[in-house]
C-alpha cells in the first residue's frame, strides 16, 4: 500500500448528498422564474439579477478574505443564492447603487456578522430586501409593468402591482368588482404578465422550480404547502364574508411575493425550523402574518416580513417542538 | 405492506455483491490469535498456559463474571504464547496465540452435522450449555446470549423475535446461513422457545432477502407458533428496538430492552450457533464472515474460525486489491475500521469490509446549514446536530436531557449530514462522558 | 414642544423613580449574608479560576477555605506557598507548605522518531481519537498530538510544535494547575517537583510494550532494558511493566541514567552542558531536540536558521 490506511469513526459510507448540490439545486430550481421575468422585464431583470449576484460574492469574498481574515466560501454557493432571491425581491429598475446597498445589508449584516452561513437568524436576501423597501419606499416600489419583450429601461412604465391595486382601491373606499377590472386576469397572474419584482411575478415558474426541489428533496412540502393553505383559508374566509372588501385567496396566492415566499424564502434551511412539527408552525404563523399585513396593514405585501418575524422565532420553536423521542412515556403506556 | 418502523430511517445503497455466493469453509489457519475480551462485559480469564496443547473446541479462557463469557479453542494445536496484539478496538488487547497442529485430523475434519430435529435436553440444561458454550450475541454487539435469556420471574415474556434483517450493506453472513441452514435455525428456534416457554416466534427478514423469506415461509408452514414478517428494506431496520416496533408494534421504552415489553430478540446466527451447541455439543469456535469490497477479486462468504488473523482471509479472496485505503471489520455503517490486518477474526466479526481510496476518504467537514435532515432519518427521535453542538462544548447535563443516551450509533445522521459533519463522532464522545458522569453519581 | 420636552422628561423620571424603589427593596428583601472573610480571601486569591485546587472557581475555594475547619489539605497550585500562608494568616488555621511543581511531558515520540503508520481522520480532539483507536503511531502509550492539553491550558503555558507534533510547556508559565494532566487521555503529562533551578531528570516515555515493539513504533521508547535500575545509586528508578519510573523524591539527579540509556528515553532539563565534551557531542544534539522547555523560542529560531 502507498498510502497508510485510514481510521475513522463509522459510519464509513456518506450520501451523495452535498451543502454545495443543495445549493445549486436552489438555483437551477429558480432559472424558470428567472427567465419568465427576463421575457417579461427584459434587460432590466438581467442587469438587477446580475448586479445582485456578482455584488453579494464580492462582498462575501471582501469581508471573509480582509476584514475576519477567514476561509473564502464563496463556492459553497450560499452567497450566489443570496444574491438572485435578493434580485428576485427586488423591481426591475432599481438604481444599481441601492442594489449593491442591498447585497451589503443582506451579506455583510445578516449573514457573516452573525457568523457565516448556518448561523445567521434571518433570510439575508430578505434583510437586504426589507432594509431598501424601508429605507427607499419609492424607488423600491415603482414597478416596471409587464411590457413583454422590453428591452430597455426607458420604455419601462411604472405601475402598481395588483395588491398595491387592490389597497389602494380599497382605502378610496372602492370596491372588489370596480378594482377587478383593472387587475390582470387570473391566467395572466398565474403565467406572469403582470408587474411586480422581478422572481415572484410568475405562479407556474415559481410552482415548477418548488416541484422541483421537493422532487429533489432539498425542500419538504411541510413549509410551503401549509403556508399557500393557511394562506388561501384565511384570505378565503374574509373573502366569503365580503367579497366586496376582500381579494379572492386565488389572487391573494397567484399575486405578490407568496409562491416565491412559500418555496424559496421560508423554506431557507438555515432559517426554518428543523423538525416537522416545528416546520407547520412556521408556516402557519408566517401566512397569518402575511394576510393580516396584507388585508390590514399598511403595506400591500407583507411576505417577507412576515418571513422576517418568523424567522426570529425558529430558535423558540426549535426548542419546543422537538421530535416524539422513541420509547418516550406517551406512547408506551399505551402499549 | 411490509412492515416497518415509523420514524427516520435512511437507505444507503445495499452492494450485497456477496449474496449469491456459498459459504465456504475457509483453510485451517496456521495460527489464530483468539482475544480474550470478544464480548460486551468482563473480559474472560486465561487458564491455560504457554506450551500448553490444546483440543478443539476445550476452555482455554473461562468467563470472569456474570456478564462475561467463556471463549474455546478454535483449533486443535500448541499455545505458543500470550500476547499483546491489536483488536478491533484498535488497542492492543490480551489474545491466546495458538499454533494449529497440521497433524491433528480434528482441524480439518468437513463437520457438517446432519439435521436432528428432537431436542433431548431440559430447559435448565440447555440455558446452562449456552452459557458454558460461549455463545453470544452474533449480530455484531456480542452480548453474551446466557445474560439474554436470563428473564427474572416477574417478567413475562410472550414473544421470541429472530433478527434475519441484516440492514448493514454490503454484508451477506446471515442472508447466506438463512438460505444454507434453514431447517437447523428452525429447530434452534425450537429450542429457545421451548427454554423460554414461549409459544409465539416472529421472523423478520427485510424485503431484499425474498429467496430467504420464501424459504422460511416453506419451513414454517407445519410448526405451531413460527412465523415469518417480511420488513421494508430500510437501515435500520435491524436495530433492536426498531425491529421490536416494526414486527410487534411495542415500543420499547426509553432506556429500557425488549425484556420491558416482553420480547426477546437473537439474531439468526446466534440462533444457529445455539443450535449447534445444543444438538451437536459444539462450542461457539467459528462464524461465518463475509469478505466483500467492491475492488476485491473474488468476495464471497467463509466460515472463519474465531482468532483468524484478517490477512488470512484476505488472502483468501485474492488479496488486498491496489490502492486500499480502508479495511472494516463489520458492515460500512456501524463496523470499526481497524489499523492492520493482524487483527483477529472475533465473534462479532460479521464482515470484513476492503474500501478503496475514492470512499475511504471523509469529506471536509463544513458549517451546520441546519438543514435538519439529521433529524429527520435518526430513528430514535433525536436531533443529532443539538446532541454534537452540546458535547462539543461539553455542556453534557443538557445532553443528558436531550436523550443523548438513548442514541444506538446507527450512524444514519453522519450519512445524510451534507455538511460531512461528524455527528456521530460528537455524540459518541458525548455518550461515554455522560456515562461516566452518571457512574460517578451513583 | 416644551409641554412634550417636559412630559417626556417627567416620564423618565418617574420610571427611574420606580425603578429605583423597586430595586432597592428587592435587594433588601433577599439580602444574603456571607462571611466577609470570603471577598478577603477571594481577594487573595490569584482568580484565574483555573479548576486546579478542585474547586470550580476561586470564589467557591474561598469558601471552602473559610467553611472547612482544617486546610490542611486545601491547596491552591496557581499562588503557592506564599498565597497559602497568607489566606492562612487570614483566617488563622494551619496550611502545609508544598513543594512547587511543574507538569512534564513523558513523550518524545516526534514524527521523526515515532513514525506514523495510518491516518486518522474525524474531529482533531484527542478524546474522540483515542476512543476510535490508539493512535496514528504504532504506540499506543504516548502522544496523540491533538492537543487537547493546549486547549485546555489558561495560562498560555503550552503549544503545539508543530515541526515534532508534540505539545511544549513553557516551564516558566506553568502554574501546576493539572488541567492538562486532566485533560490527556494517554497521561503522559506529569506534575513533577520544581527545584531552584529546575533540573529534572525524569523517563520521557510511557511505552509499556517489550522493548523490540516498543523500540519499533518508536526509537526513542523505553526499551525496559533496566540499565538504569541498574546504575542508579538511590534506587530512584522503578521498572513497572517494561517502563522505567524515575522516583522524583529519591533522586539526586546525578544523571547517571542519562548516559546509560541506550534510547535517550531519559530527559534531563536546565543542567548546564556536561564537561566531557567529546563523549557528549553527539548527546547534546539529541539534548537540543529533547530538552525543548528551557528553549523555547531559541531553539525555533536556530531550527529554522539551519
């Protein structure tokens, strides 16, 4: 033998399984959206994505490599992920200076200053996301609308997505039926004609790329499915008691940032819940958020921050709902 | 529907490359190392000496407690010394070195013992042969059956379950003894029931083994009381209280044994060993080992005499193949790799595992991404990444709390982590700590 | 704006307020007495918590200190004999003056000399390794290199060289706490007594193999070949399965051994360079390897010069 044999602790085989193929995996799961909204918003959508991405791996690489003097792990593929939600939650136009302010806020502050992936608290894209919305409400909310096959930000023109619609109709003291002539139709919400940020516009992409992370395995049904349910419930109930007042739950899900919260955001490894259990918790605690914000609250959308506040109570929940350990008390009475 | 526990569970690729071959005996080694600590408890006591000549199948090392056991000689031949020689465990350890006698007929004799069916012995006698016999646990744990079968009175026990699952992959010594000795493990399941008194016997064999099921099935069809489970291919499914769940629906309880819920569980080559030691008075001497590797020339099945240095059977199957980077004794999820191939064959060698350099290596470990599959596939309810970051830090009292006791070290969480974290490593670590916090107490 | 300048100043104030009274009655209410002679201890104390008296902290030895009628056997390793008579002084009861010790590594068994024969790979604790197996080497007694004992040191009294992978004490910063001792798996870190100008002279192996293996796995090992049993005038050395002991309390340190040991298991530190120079040459190489305390940061510097 060349070598001297190995010893090591079983178990002596590993799944294929890698941090490093989850992570790619998220992103081919989001090349659908990706490109439904480069049809949609044209080059704009290209340059915010990229910007987005080349910005959070610089950043990454910068803090790691000079200021904590730590291993580069540019290449897990944790910081690229980082970068395109971050796109994808953001509108087409936005100035490149406020998205590179973003992808700061969002790698510098919410992942590495707490300690590098696996130890941040909160989603990064979302902070980053959150910290612009709250801190340039106009830019961050003058969306390009849906001019297919645009190719240049000038000819953009900028309108309200169809919640900015719905509660800007509803506080005027309009109703369902007028604002729903405005509103893009179901099918053009479910394929993605429609304005918005630049990954959530699309309901069939954004369903395609989850389907295909639960294929994969990389996500569990628990976070997104229990979400979209609690969501259309809820949203369904008001609906029913005043259709007048309240959207429909089918446009509540197909519209703003749901489909994308439910796959790609809430269900971030890092920052969701570790048991089952804990996992529809979660969920239904975020939808609940969401609608209240959405039906009540000032914001048209309260995804992300709904994400955001959910976030901060994994570490809780994670410690109350553990998983029923095997033989515990319960169950062997019974038996 | 096959039956199967309900929670965790993982299923790595099964490389049963061994599965249709044959057992073969093995040649008579030139020397064996036989160690004297080849079961769970106190190490046996030496009584015989240097220069001594020793019988096959005679005492050479008596048990040295209750739980202890005691070991024979594996061959007819001269004890040349006691020596200092590496196990299992990776640390030199007291082994009896004898030298086969090349003359004696006894080492070379073909013993394969017709069937015999009618069992002639009373109750005590044949619990107190296992004793005498040394036969232990053979699934891998080697806990001294004797221990096993010693119910105190006011426990009932209503059920004898037999482990023919062989979760492990790559490892074929049980598939292949099922299929070989049949009707043998059938009468040794005959007897232990009628020891114990127990009229109910469940089979559990998982669902790749469908040559073995349908056979026992076949043999099963006339006795009263045997009966055969096919379980879902799923590791690990023959994990003792997974198997007690999966065939029975009892749970066993926390930190508790199968005794609490009124099972016994033996695996099926300590079934056939104990049949050998009732019906045909044959001490527990050899086993059988599968030699397997994906790089090998020739993996197959052996009967391997207890004490065979691991060369001997490599040699066997064409050598160690270039570029050898890992040798197992065990199966590649829970087996224990060992530092050379003097290590000798012992009663829980149920495998020897030849890896080569592309698997032997462990990925580098990364961050935690908290993705919580580890939690997902522990079949005891655990969550792994908690019971590693506590131990750790040495925060043991709250391991402790968390259930780190009740971990059976499948391994399946160290598999699955995709951060290649070593989980089990911790856990391990953290177990033998909290354990001897919790001796210290008492 | 002066009425919400003044509101909010009166609501500050009043919280404060509060606050303030609710404190102080709480501190009151649940005031717990304690012997003053505790801080004046504790005060004494070197705080560095070290563990090494067996208490867990200093504060909690200092009770002890004060609550246990005879001391006698109460002992703070980090302050010594001095701290001792005065906590003594103190509280009036009687302490036994100690001799000063300093821990000792018993293994020489470098890369060089002790070469490995497989690769271990999992966490880099030599807890978890030495539960896995008995370590890189051959030999199961001696170093496993992780440095546990590094890790576990506070007072920056030990490192990892790198070039031997062995742990170094830096004698000088060694306060005898024991935690390495604790610490080490193998317990081949040793508290030995400190004499005015440190000489030692102890076995720096553990190796109980006979001598061919022992000499195998490692070629500085103790052999147990009993030279020095043999030569020693005081009847110091002890063999215990195929280990020599060096007695601390019985030797001279007349060196002796030293020259007989056909291994060089034997170290011998701080002793000024011996007058034969001829028959010593060679020695004093082994004695630059070897002797590594008393050099710490010259020896780097010369290695890397050459």
């Amino acid at each position: 033998m060349s070598q001297p044999i190995i010893i090591s602790a079983s178990p002596h085989v590993h799944s294929d399984r890698t941090s490093k193929k989850l992570m790619y995996d998220v992103v081919i799961a989001l090349i659908p959206a990706f490109l439904v909204s480069l049809y949609v918003f044209g080059i704009g959508a290209f340059i915010v994505t990229a910007v987005a991405v080349i910005s959070c791996l610089l950043f990454e690489y910068l803090i790691q490599k000079f200021l904590l003097k730590t291993e580069v792990t540019i290449g897990d593929g944790s910081a690229l992920i980082t970068g395109i939600l971050l796109a994808f939650n953001l509108p087409s136009g936005l100035p490149i200076w406020m998205i590179i302010v973003g992808s700061l806020v969002a790698i510098g502050i919410a992942k590495l200053s707490f300690g590098g992936l696996g130890f941040n608290i909160f989603n990064p894209a979302l902070v980053g996301r959150v910290f612009l919305l709250v801190s340039f409400p106009v830019q961050m909310t003058m969306w390009p609308t849906a001019v297919v096959n645009n190719t240049s930000i000038a000819d953009a023109v900028t309108g309200a997505t169809p919640l900015g619609l719905i509660k800007e109709g509803l506080m005027f003291g309009d109703t369902m039926t007028n604002i729903s002539a405005d509103l893009p139709s179901n099918i053009d919400l479910f394929i993605g004609l429609t304005g918005g940020s630049i990954g959530e516009i699309s309901a069939l992409a954004l369903l395609l790329g989850g389907i295909y992370l639960i294929v994969r395995k990389v996500i569990t049904w628990h976070i997104p499915v229990t979400m979209l349910v609690t969501m259309a419930v809820m949203t369904g109930i008001f609906w029913l008691i005043n259709p007048e007042q309240y959207a429909s739950p089918l446009i509540h899900i197909l519209s703003g940032g749901a489909l994308l919260g439910a796959f790609f955001m809430a269900t971030d490894l890092v920052t969701s819940p570790m048991t089952k259990k804990g996992m529809l918790i979660f969920a239904i605690g975020i939808a609940v958020i969401t609608v209240v914000i959405r039906l009540f609250g000032a914001y048209p959308e309260g995804v992300s921050f709904a994400i955001l506040i959910m976030n901060a109570f994994v570490p809780l929940i994670n410690t109350y709902f553990k998983p029923r350990r095997f033989g515990s008390k319960i169950k062997s009475k019974i038996v | 529907m096959l039956k199967t526990f309900p929670k965790g569970g993982i299923h790595p690729p099964e490389n049963k490359i061994t599965s249709s071959k044959g057992i073969k005996r093995m040649t008579v080694p030139k020397v064996v190392n036989v160690p004297i600590a080849q079961h769970i408890g106190i190490p046996a006591e030496i009584v015989v000496d240097k220069k001594d000549k020793v019988e096959i199948g005679q005492v050479i090392a008596k048990s040295g407690g209750f739980v202890s056991s005691n070991i024979h000689a594996p061959v007819a031949g001269v004890v040349t010394k006691l020596d200092m020689i590496i196990d299992t465990s990776g640390y030199k350890k007291q082994c009896i070195v004898i030298r086969t006698d090349a003359k004696d007929e006894a080492n070379f004799e073909e013993k394969e013992y017709p069937l015999k069916k009618n069992i002639e012995l009373e109750p005590k006698e044949i619990l107190k042969r296992i004793s005498e016999y040394g036969i232990v646990g053979l699934g891998g744990a080697t806990f001294p059956s004797h221990v096993k079968l010693n119910v105190r009175e006011d426990k009932k026990i209503d059920c004898l379950i037999i482990n023919g699952v062989e979760c492990e992959p790559y490892l074929t010594a049980d598939h292949r003894l099922m299929l070989e000795k049949a009707e043998e493990i059938v009468v040794g399941i005959k007897i232990l029931m009628f020891a114990l008194k127990i009229d109910k016997a469940v089979i559990g064999i998982e669902n790749n083994k469908k040559d073995a099921i349908n056979l026992f099935k076949n043999s099963v069809k006339n006795e009263v009381g045997i009966e055969v489970a096919a379980l879902k291919v799923k590791y690990p499914q023959g994990g003792e209280k997974q198997l007690v769940r999966s065939i029975l629906k009892r749970e066993v309880p926390k930190n508790g044994l199968p005794l609490d819920v009124g099972v016994i569980v033996h695996n099926v080559g300590t079934i056939f060993a104990i049949y050998e030691a009732i019906q045909h008075n044959k001490p527990l001497i050899e086993r059988v080992v599968t030699v397997t590797g994906k790089n090998l020339e020739n993996p197959s099945n052996f009967w391997v005499k207890i004490g065979t240095p691991i060369k001997d059977l490599i040699a066997e199957v064409g050598g160690l193949p270039e570029g050898t980077r890992k040798l197992v004794n065990g199966g590649p999820m829970m087996g224990k790799a060992i530092k050379n191939t003097d290590v000798p064959v012992t009663k829980g060698t149920s495998g020897i595992l030849v890896i080569s350099e592309d698997e032997a290596s462990r990925g580098e470990a990364k961050n935690c991404i908290r993705c919580g599959e580890c939690v997902f596939v522990c079949p005891m309810g655990l969550e792994p990444h908690l019971l590693m970051n506590l131990s750790e830090k040495g925060l043991y009292e709250k391991a402790s709390n968390e259930d780190i006791m009740t971990c059976i070290e499948c391994g399946s969480c160290s598999y699955v982590c995709p951060s290649h974290r070593p989980l089990l490593d911790y856990i391990r670590f953290g177990k033998s700590i909290v354990k001897k916090l919790e001796t210290s107490k008492n | 704006m002066t009425d919400s300048v003044l509101y909010s100043v009166f609501l500050l104030a009043s919280l404060g307020i509060v606050a303030a009274v609710v404190l102080y009655v709480v501190s009151k209410k649940f005031y717990v007495y304690e012997n003053p002679l505790i801080a004046d201890v504790d005060e004494i104390l070197p705080g560095a918590n070290c563990a090494g008296c067996g208490s867990p902290g200093c504060k909690s030895f200092a009770e002890r200190l004060v609550n246990t009628e005879d001391i006698s056997d109460l002992f703070c390793p980090v302050g010594g004999n001095d701290i001792m008579k005065e906590v003594a002084a103190i509280l009036g009861k009687e302490v036994v003056e100690r001799d000063p010790t300093v821990a000792v590594l018993r293994c020489q068994g470098s890369c060089e000399v002790r070469p490995k024969t497989t690769e271990y790979q999992g966490p880099r604790t030599c807890a978890i390794s030495a539960m896995v197996y008995s370590g890189e080497t051959d030999c199961q007694y001696g170093c496993l290199g992780d440095g546990d004992c590094v890790k576990v040191c506070k007072f920056d009294a030990m490192y990892m060289d790198e070039a031997t992978g062995l742990p170094v004490i830096i004698t000088d910063n060694c306060t005898s706490c024991g935690a390495c001792v604790e610490e080490c798996p193998r317990d081949i870190i040793e508290m030995r007594p400190r004499n005015k100008r440190d000489l030692k002279v102890f076995v720096g192996c553990l190796n109980e193999d006979k001598g061919g293996i022992a000499k195998k796995s490692c070629s500085v090992a103790c052999i147990g070949c009993s030279k020095c049993e043999d030569i020693c005038p005081k009847d110091a050395v002890v063999m215990v399965n195929n280990l020599a002991y060096i007695d601390p309390v019985l030797c001279t340190l007349c060196r002796k051994c030293v020259d007989v040991c056909p291994t060089h298991s034997i170290i011998e530190t701080n002793f000024p360079p011996k007058k034969v120079k001829k028959e010593v040459e060679k020695k004093v190489e082994v004695k630059v390897a070897v002797v590594k305390e008393q050099i710490v940061a010259e020896s780097k510097k010369s290695k890397t010069d050459a």
